[in-house]
C-alpha cells in the first residue's frame, strides 16, 4: 500500500493507494487543491516528491 501525507489548512491528510501511479496522481492532485509538503511513501519506505512530472 503506497501511502500520500501532505498538510492543508485543516491540518495533515493522509491517503492510501495500491499502486504508485494512482498514489503519484493523488497525490499531484492534493498539490492542484493547495496542500503543501505532498509526499508519497511506498512500502519500502522510499520517499517520492517530485510526482508532478511523474504523474503527468
């Protein structure tokens, strides 16, 4: 399960997805609706931050 933590103004969202290309898409979605500090993390615990080329 690839997890996608970012902040917005009501605090800290936390989403999960099966696969990394549906969480990279959230995830470049949540910076599109103003959320900050968007990462995703996959079960390895590897990091991605830079999605929005990813998942375009």
């Amino acid at each position: 399960m690839f997890e996608i933590r970012g902040c917005d103004t009501a605090g800290v969202v936390t989403l999960k997805r099966s696969s990394l290309a549906a969480a990279l898409k959230k995830a470049k979605e949540l910076v599109e609706d103003g959320c900050w500090d968007v990462q995703v993390v996959d079960p390895g615990g590897q990091v991605y931050t830079s999605f929005e080329e990813q998942a375009a």
